[in-house]
C-alpha cells in the first residue's frame, strides 16, 4: 500500500525515521539524475545529493505545501548545485586513455555483437564530450534551466516554479542556452 505523501512529510517531521526513508526513495533517483546532468561528475552529484537530503531533512517542517514536494526538492537540488560549483570550481576532466569498458567496447565487431563498431564508439563519446564541454560554458542558471528543460523533460511553468524564476525569464534563458548550444555544437550537427 502506497502512503500518502503529505502522510510521509507529516510522519517525517514527526520523527519517522522508516517515512522520511520512503520519501527519499520516491525521489532519490531524480535528484541524483538532476545533480549528475548539471555537475557532469559522479562524485560530485553524490555530495550533492547527500547535502539535498540533509537539507530537506533539517527544513522539511518549514515545507508549507504552497507547491508540490517535488517542485520544492527540486528547487533544494538546484541551489545545491549551484552552491557546490561555485564552492567546487571543478571542471570534469576528459581522460586522454579509454576506461577498461570503453576498451572493451571498441574490440567488439559491431556484426558480431551488434554493439557499435569502435568508429561509432569514437564518433559517441566525441559528442558526448563536446556536448559536455558546450554545457560548461553555458551560465550556471542557462545550464540549470537546460538540464531541467531538455535532460529531465520538465515544463517551463515547473522550472519557474523550481527555481522561483518567471516563466518569461525562463524562456529567454532556454532560447539564449538553446542558441549558444547551437553555436557551440555547430561542426556536429548537419
């Protein structure tokens, strides 16, 4: 049987361990999925997912159901993003040697596997880094609002919401991103 949300929020400010548990489950993988797309790096999308928990954990009692739970936790996940990178000032950096599965990948022949061949494999992971490097030199809010908008599938009226921006703020925001990307990208795209 599936507990109510507000039951979960009411039972977790209340102290319930097994409940705030059960919330974090419905959510965990959003906000991992969220904090890894705008941080570009597994170990520093885990910090932050750890400190958006322990945020909504020490504030959920202030939660005053004026939006959805997840409008708010998102917001929370936003902000812990842009905390981290300013504090972090990371930039992921490229390997110049193949991990070991990437290795793998590219001694598979594409006819005997139907896994791609290793031009494919190249051709895959160059775009993927171009397309990494595009992100990063987008601004923090164009990056956030382009992850939202196009990795998570979120509407505009939700990312206003998320992060407490006007819906028309957020549109100029995607269009000058979108337009950037295009810019950025345009020897990969025909």
């Amino acid at each position: 049987m599936l507990i109510d949300e507000k039951e979960l929020i009411q039972k977790s400010i209340d102290g319930d361990a097994m409940a705030f548990e059960q919330l974090v489950q419905r959510y965990d993988r959003r906000v991992l999925s969220m904090a890894l797309k705008y941080l570009n790096n597994e170990d520093d999308a885990k910090d932050v997912y750890q400190e958006v928990f322990i945020r909504v954990y020490k504030s959920l009692k202030n939660f005053k159901h004026q939006s959805e739970f997840s409008t708010w936790l998102y917001r929370i996940t936003a902000n812990a993003c842009f905390t981290y990178q300013t504090k972090t000032r990371k930039r992921k950096q490229v390997p110049l040697e193949p991990s070991e599965n990437e290795e793998e990948n590219l001694l598979y022949n594409k006819a005997d596997t139907g896994t791609p061949g290793p031009d494919k494999v190249y051709q895959n992971n160059e775009l993927s880094t171009e397309i990494e490097k595009a992100l990063n030199k987008l601004s923090p809010k164009q990056r956030m609002i382009f992850t939202l908008k196009h990795y998570e599938g979120q509407k505009i009226r939700e990312i206003s919401d998320m992060l407490n921006i006007k819906e028309g703020t957020i549109k100029k925001y995607l269009f000058e991103a979108s337009h950037k990307m295009r810019v950025l990208l345009s020897g990969y795209c025909n």
